[in-house]
C-alpha cells in the first residue's frame, strides 16, 4: 500500500514504475546459535566457535535456542505482525562447503511470524506503509576464505548455525528513496527492541532485493533478485541500474528473464548471477529432528508486555509532550542511540517542559550539524548529554544568551569540562544588571545622536542598537534587557 | 570357564553379585569366543583392552558395592553408534577411519551402568538393508544353519552383527537400531530377542542418523528379561534430543512373570499374506495359543492401510536419508577422494564412499522431495503415514492390548540369495515391521520355534505407546513356551 507519491522513471515509451520487494536476513542477537550453544560473537579465530552440531558431526542433533525464538516473536510484534502459535521448521537442502549439514533449517511453509507492516517515514513528511508478508527463523551459513592458500579454499564455521530473521516485504516499495527509508526503518526497529544489531558492514543485516518494472498501474513485469546487499546506499543504487537495465530491454522489445543478479557497487553496475533454470531445487520438507515450533498466547504476551518503546511510539510522544515538530521528532528517533541520548538530555534538564523543545533544537541543529560535518556518529560524539542538557539549562534561566551558547558549546566540544563552570570561569554570564548595561546604552546612544533621531520614525532600525549594545558587552547583556533599556531610553 | 558365554546377562548379573567369576573373567571369555568367530565377521572392531579396563573397574566398583544395574556385563555396539576414541563409521566407506570425539547417549548410559564394550558391531551401511550385505566390511554369518547345509545364512538386518553376536554367544547383549525392522528381523533370524522401544522413549544422539523420524535404539539380547534390563539403561529423556520424550524409564524386569490374564491381543487379518509359508502360519497360531493359554483373549483386528505400509516407508525413510546424508561430501571428516573443483569432490567422494543400496536410497529419496513430485510422493506418505498411525489407534482404543504377528515372512536366506535384480524382493522382509516404524510404536520380535529346516522363526508383539511393558510380559510369556534356542556351533 502506498499512500506516497513516487518517483517513475522516463523511456522512450513513456513513464515507467518500479515495483520493489526485499528480503531482509536480520541477525539475531543472543549470545548463542539458533541450534547450538556455540557462541556468536563476531570476529574469532576461524573455527573457534564451532559445536558439534555446527560443524554437522554424524548423530549430532539440533535443539532449539528459546531466546532465539523470543527475539524473532519480540521482532514480529515491533513489525505489528501476527504470531503465528505453531511453525515448522524445513530443510532447505543444497550442497556448498559452507553449509556443513548439507541443508539449511530454515521455515519454509509455516514462519514464526505471519503478515504486518511498517509504517515508513520520507522527506517532506510523506510516508508510506510496506507490508510484511512473513518472518521466518534460520540458520546462517560459515564463511569460505580462498585467500589462505593457492590451491585450496578453506571454510570458517563460526558463522555457521548463526539464528537469522529472514523478513520478507509485500511487493510495496515503488522507488529507490521508498527502499532505502524502508531498510533504515526496518534497522531503527530491530535496533530499538535489541533484537538485531544492525551492523551492516558486519553482516548483520543484508538484503536481497526483488526488482521488477511495469506501465504506472499495469500488470507486474518479471522480477529480478539481486542479492545479498549490505549497504544502504547501495541498494538505491542497484534499485535505479536494474530499473533502467529492465526499462531498456523491454524497450528495445526484449523480454526480462528471471534470475538472480549481484550489484557490483565499483561499476555500478548489477550482472548475472545465475538463471532460473539454474536455480536450486531445495527440495524443503520438514526437519524430522525437530518437532513444530509451538508455544502458547501467554508466552507472547508476556514479551509484549515487556517490549521496549518503538520509534513511531517515541515520535508521537516527543510531539505530544514536548510540542515537538513532527519532523523534529522522526530526526530524533531514527536511531535508537539518539532518542537515547535525547531523552537522557531531557532527565538531566532542570525544566523539562519549559526547555525539551529548546533542547531538541540544540540536539539537532548543533550536535546532529557538528557530528554530521565531522563524519561521527552519536556514539562518538565529544559532547555527552549532561553537559548538553547544562548549557540547554544555562540558555533556559537566562545565565547566558544564545549566542554565548554557541561559544560555549564550542569550548566544550574542544575542550570538554563542565559547563556551569566554564561559564563561571570565564566569565560568560550574561548581564542583566541594568545598572552595568545602562551605562553602555547610553554611551551608544550619545554616540550617535542623528541614529537616535531616526529611530522614532523607523522602529525597526532599534535592531541596530541593540546590536552595538550586545557588541559593546562582549555578548553578555542579555538581548531582552537592552531592548527594553533601548525602547524606554529612546522613547519607543 | 568358557561356559561363562552361554549364561543370560540375568544369570551373570548374579554371578557377578554373588563373586562366582569377575567381570575380568566374563569378558574375556568373550573376546576369546569373539577371536574364535571371526569368520562370522560379526564384529568389524574389537576392543580388548578398552573392555579388560572396563571390566577391571567394574570389578573394583562390584567389591565396593557401587554397581550399577549392568556392572561388568560385556556387550558389543552396533557401529552406527558414536563411541568416543572408538572408530565409528555405520560400515561405509565414506566414514572411513571417522573417530569421534563424543559419546552416543544410549552407549554412554550403558558405561555409567557399569557395562563393558567388547568392540563395535556389523550393520548394513548406514543401516539400510535387510541382510547385512550392505555393510563395506562384507556380510555376517547367521549362527544357524539349514539342517545338514554348509550354506552360510545373513543374520538379516541392518543390525546383523548385533543379532549374530548375541546368537553365537560372542556378547551378552548388544545395541541396535531399528528403521523399518532392523532389531526385529534380524533377532527372528537368529532366534534372538529384540525390541524397537516406542519412538522418542531412546535419545537418538550420537546415533548415525538414517531416517530421523522413524529410527529408534533397542537392544538385542538372549532372552526377554535381558532385553529389559538392557532398555532400562538405554531408554530415558535426552535434553540433546528434543524428538525424545521426558517420561520416566520405569523398571522394565518388574514385568517380566507379570500374568497376561484378562490381556486382550489382536491379531491383524491384514497380516495374512497371500502365498505366505504354513509354517508361518502354524507358528502364528501356536503363539496365539499360547498367549490363550496364559488368560489372554484373542480377538480379530483390522489394520486396513497396512498394505500401503512398505511403498510410504521407501519413500518417507529414503526422503529422510537423502538430506541426512548430505553431510558426507569429503570436506571436513570421512572419506576424501581427489578432485579438481568442490563438485567433482563431492561427486568422486560420494560415488567412491557411498554403496549401491545407499546410492539407491539417496536417489529415491532425492526424486521423491523434488519440485513436482513432492506432492505425489512424499506428502502423500505422509498421510499414508497417518492412516495407519490411525488404523493402531483405533484398534487400541477397542481395548487391544497388543497385536500379535509374525515377525518376517521367512526364515533366514542364503548369502547372496536375494534381492540381487530386484531390490523389492529384499525390502520385504521388513513387510511385518515397517508399519510399527511408521506408527512410532513399540515391538518386540521374540523366537518361537523353527521351520523344517531347522531355522528359527520369530513372532512380533506390538504395543501401546511407551507400554514396552506389556510387551515383555507377553513376550516372556512366548519365551516360556516355546523355549530357547542356541545354534550348534560351526565356526
């Protein structure tokens, strides 16, 4: 269902629409694999975390990891997705060295987690919704290393066995912009309830894309799969060089052949990987070591309950509460990392309500523009969000202006330290003694007498005034009472 | 004290109690029986030393007072299960000189039972046949003979080792496993008694997997009583094997002696062959008979969908085993032959380490999961599977307590006498059997007399869900009457 308008692409023949679907492989977070107490810890020596089971030992058994299962219902909740009580886990058989039992176990006709949907914010507030067809819980497959000798390759199982939440989209994505909003809010999601960590170039979360085009509102062309992509900016790319490669051929009247294709982000370019003649047969039927996935209503209650605050939660509230713009607040909770770090700016402010929407703005335009510019992330940012929340405070009482602010915030991004302090030790405070600011008014206005003159018939040159006032102060004077001062001194 | 070999593991059991004779001794009176049969070649690993340690800490842990149920008690192990240091490799060549690192469950409750290994077992490769002629180690012998024939017999199978052991007196007791009748056939063959728990009631880890759904561990023993003293100690719920069920073992010797009387036994029309041999018949008659005579009443059942049993099995059990056996492909254990590329290794390696019956098996099974034959094949098994799991409900739910059946629909055959141009005419032997596979149940093949050549022949009993017990008391029941039979040593 889209309720945005997107973007079509131009031939020879006319306009033409995309018609997107993804595969997400989410990697679950839990401490051990999906079949094994192996653990999963990223970047161990090749095959330091490998069972028996892993490594598919003769007689060798798999049994189900529970947190496994709870973090894929916790992801099919946050995905407002029907649980489904009873699955099934198949056998998805293929030879390949990295997949040692010589079969995925995987869900193939009965998933964990049934149809949903995501709500999917883009620019200039349009959003869209993506349907979610299903969720289902498998194994990862190891890793082949082919660079250790000349003549032989070798496997490192340490992924092998790995739990992977593979999410499957309705056909709903119509451009390359829906896609990559809907990846990053699939990622916001996974991040929030701590069931993925998300980490694209760790492997964590890869999609593979399923890419057809047709005339606006005529039938579904033939789609193409171009897998396994781990980055954002990639998948738009790939999206908009399939697109256009499927838009030629059907214009020079070809036909589109199904098959699956690799983007190569170097060339920009995506290439046959295999056909459909070539493809698999897996050959799936139930894995008869394993009896069906079932667990009752009260077990996903139970982690209903428990479930974190998502996004679109997050965002309603920061409006409601803190009257918040609606894009302020989607800027905000985006990644978890900083709604968290908002919201411990907003526990450590002397007055919330008086100062959240202040702070929002000094999150955002300040520390989200400076990190920005600097290439960091939340997480590395030199700012934390007590010392924010403090010059938010200091601004908010009136101790310092704006302006000051800045400057200050520029000190203890440099420099660190406490803010209240600095304030002190520097003397930045703001003057709002009258007497000490008087002086200064009236030196300006004795100054400049035909200014003065003037201003009566053109109000709007006071701005001058209280320039040179705050001038003259170093900043210091607070603006609002040098305007006051100004308006009754010039009889305004 | 070469006699020691012919006691029954209950008679040694005391023996060992009451310090006649050591665990020492009885083991190696064993092994030297084991070194005087090779030609049986029952066995395809010997483990001497390990068994004389075994047998020397059984016999400190008898003197302290601390043994278990099955202290010093030799046994040998079928290969399909995973002995830790010891070669396993399901007699086939892919396995190579595979030595685990671990212990199956079943075998290592035994050890914690105080029993002793003697070495591992014959089978068909990957336990797929019925004749043991399967095995890369080459056939067994049959213990027994035709009356005034020379002609070497199979012990039937795939636990032929098992079975011929146990009947040659070279081990007091053995494990097996059972797919389709593979602890049952071949114990009617050798006029041993075997049982196939109910599925779930033995834990299937570190067993080599032929049929997940439908394998199950069972002993091979010389009489009932042994058999359950052997599955109290492999029988239990096992965490590494969730199809395994968490219900208590209980103490299956306490049924043995317990009265039939007022037992309601079924005894299936379907199970009455065209063609089949009178002497079946006769023998199926006696042990109704008996089981009369002992108060049971005997009531005709129905099990209308046993016929469609034998085609489901060799489509769900070679399904199964195409995807189990996957993971022999030459890369990290087993066989390795030579190769340019990954495909070629997989080809050379499987075609080289894989038999002809497990080639075939793997293939059937491949064609019945492809896309477009799924549907046909394998989920109309499926519910051919359920039907005659249904058929046993129901007649269990008219107050059967078990079914009485032949347990194969011959004696033992000749080496080399069957299945050579058609392989159907191998797979039923397993005709009587295979519908208990599919239903999950219990069954007990116990001797019941001989043909006219003076080969054994078996009944099958066949219980409720995990009511192993009503089964060895009914089977003893049969043991009494019919008595026990040793073959006259050849070898």
């Amino acid at each position: 269902m889209s309720t945005a308008t997107h973007k079509l692409l131009k031939g020879a023949t006319g306009d033409w629409e995309m018609v997107i679907g993804m595969e997400i492989h989410a990697q679950v977070t839990s401490n051990s694999k999906l079949f094994s107490g192996a653990s999963t810890a990223f970047g161990g020596e090749p095959n330091t975390h490998v069972s028996l089971v892993d490594a598919a030992m003769p007689g060798m058994l798999p049994v189900i990891n529970e947190e496994c299962v709870r973090q894929a219902v916790r992801t099919g909740l946050g995905l407002n997705a029907r649980i489904n009580l009873r699955s099934v886990f198949d056998r998805k058989n293929y030879f390949y060295p990295d997949s040692p039992q010589g079969y995925q176990i995987s869900q193939y006709k009965s998933p964990v987690v049934g149809e949903g949907e995501v709500l999917v914010e883009l620019d200039g507030g349009r959003s869209v919704t993506v349907g979610i067809e299903r969720l289902h819980l498998e194994q990862d497959a190891g890793k082949l290393l082919h660079d250790r000798s000349p003549t032989m390759s070798n496997v490192d199982l340490n992924r092998c066995g790995v739990a992977l939440m593979e999410i499957v989209s309705k056909p709903d994505i119509r451009d390359a912009e829906q896609a990559k909003a809907y990846v990053a809010k699939l990622r916001s999601i996974l991040r929030y309830l701590g069931t993925c960590d998300g980490d694209m170039e760790k492997g964590s979360l890869r999609a593979d894309v399923n890419v057809s085009v047709r005339k606006p509102g005529g039938p579904l062309g033939t789609r193409c799969e171009i897998k396994n992509m781990n980055s954002i900016n990639f998948i738009g790319q790939a999206i908009e060089y399939e697109a256009r490669r499927q838009i030629e051929i059907l214009e020079d009247g070809g036909q589109i052949d199904q098959e699956t294709r690799l983007y190569d982000p170097n060339k920009g370019e995506t290439r046959s990987m295999r056909s459909k003649e070539e493809a698999h047969d897996y050959r799936y039927f139930p894995d008869p070591d394993l009896l069906p996935l079932e667990f009752g209503q009260e077990f996903v209650d139970a982690l209903k309950a428990e479930l974190p605050e998502l996004p679109d939660q997050k965002k309603t509230r920061f409006v409601a509460d803190f009257g918040l713009s609606a894009y302020d607040s989607s800027v905000l909770v985006a990644e978890r990392e900083s709604a968290v770090f908002y919201e411990t700016v907003l526990d450590k402010l002397a007055n919330r309500a008086r100062d959240g929407k202040m702070a929002a703005n000094w999150v955002i335009n300040e520390l989200f523009g400076r990190l920005n510019k600097e290439g960091r992330d939340i997480t590395g940012s030199p700012i934390n969000a007590e010392q924010l929340a403090a010059i938010v405070d200091l601004i908010g009482e009136g101790t310092i202006s704006g302006k000051i602010a800045k400057d200050l915030f520029e000190i203890v991004w440099q420099e660190g330290g406490d803010p209240r302090a600095l304030v002190e030790s520097r003397g930045m405070k703001q003057v709002t003694d009258l007497s000490a600011i008087e002086k200064v008014v009236d030196d300006i206005i004795a100054a400049n007498p035909d200014k003065a003159a003037q201003v009566k018939d053109k109000p709007q040159s006071l701005g001058w005034f209280v320039g040179q006032v705050m001038k003259a102060s170093g900043g210091k004077a607070n603006p609002q009472s040098v305007n006051d001062l100004l308006k009754s001194k010039l009889g305004l | 004290m070469t006699d020691l070999t012919s006691l029954t593991l209950a008679e040694a059991r005391k023996g060992l109690a009451d310090k006649t004779f050591t665990s020492l001794e009885l083991t190696d009176a064993h092994l030297t029986a084991i070194e005087a049969a090779r030609v049986l070649n029952a066995f395809v690993m010997e483990t001497p030393d390990q068994a004389r340690a075994m047998a020397r800490e059984a016999d400190s842990r008898i003197a302290k007072g601390d043994a278990g149920p099955l202290a010093g008690i030799p046994l040998g192990i079928k290969d399909l299960f995973a002995t830790r240091g010891v070669r396993t490799t399901a007699c086939s060549k892919i396995l190579g000189n595979f030595v685990p690192t671990y212990e199956s469950t079943v075998t290592s409750q035994l050890w914690r039972d105080g029993a002793v290994m003697l070495g591992k077992l014959n089978n068909d490769e990957f336990a797929m046949g019925s004749s043991n002629e399967t095995s890369c180690f080459g056939p067994v012998g049959n213990p027994w003979r035709r009356d005034g024939s020379n002609t070497t017999l199979v012990p039937g199978g795939s636990s032929g080792g098992s079975a011929s052991a146990v009947a040659a007196l070279l081990c007091m007791g053995a494990t097996a496993t059972d797919t389709g009748g593979s602890i049952r056939q071949p114990a009617a063959f050798t006029a041993t008694v075997g049982i196939k728990p109910t599925y779930g009631r033995c834990s299937r880890w570190g067993i080599v997997a032929f049929a997940s759904s439908l394998d199950q561990a069972g002993p091979i023993a010389r009489s009932v009583r042994d058999a359950a003293m052997l599955l109290r100690s492999m029988a239990g719920h096992d965490p590494k094997d969730t199809t395994s069920v968490d219900i208590p073992v209980p103490d299956y010797e306490a049924a043995i002696g317990k009265s039939v009387k007022g037992m309601k036994i079924g005894i299936p029309r379907e199970y009455r062959l065209d063609g089949m041999p009178a002497e079946i018949e006769k023998l199926w008659q006696a042990g109704a008979d008996w089981l009369k005579s002992a108060g049971a009443e005997l009531v005709e059942v129905s099990l209308p969908h046993t016929k469609y049993a034998l085609p489901a099995y060799y489509i769900v059990a070679p399904a199964e085993a195409s995807s189990n056996l996957a993971r022999y492909d030459g890369v990290r254990y087993g066989l390795r032959e030579p190769a340019k590329n990954i495909i070629e290794l997989y080809e050379n390696t499987r075609a080289e380490g894989f038999g002809a019956e497990v080639k075939r098996r793997v293939m059937i099974g491949t064609y019945v999961l492809s896309a477009g034959y799924y549907d046909a094949y394998y989920l109309r098994a499926q519910k051919v599977r359920t039907l005659i799991k249904k058929d046993f409900e129901d007649c269990f739910a008219k107050g059967v307590d078990a079914i009485l059946t032949p347990a194969t629909p011959s004696a033992a055959f000749g080496i080399g006498e069957k299945g050579g141009a058609d392989p159907v005419e191998m797979y039923l032997n397993d005709i009587f059997t295979v519908t208990v596979n599919m239903a999950g149940l219990p069954g007990i093949a116990v001797p019941a007399g001989k043909d006219a050549q003076g080969l054994p022949l078996g009944l099958q009993l066949i219980g409720r869900p995990f009511d192993e017990e009503t089964l060895f008391s009914l089977g003893e029941v049969i043991e009494q009457a019919a008595g026990r039979f040793t073959p006259a040593r050849w070898w």
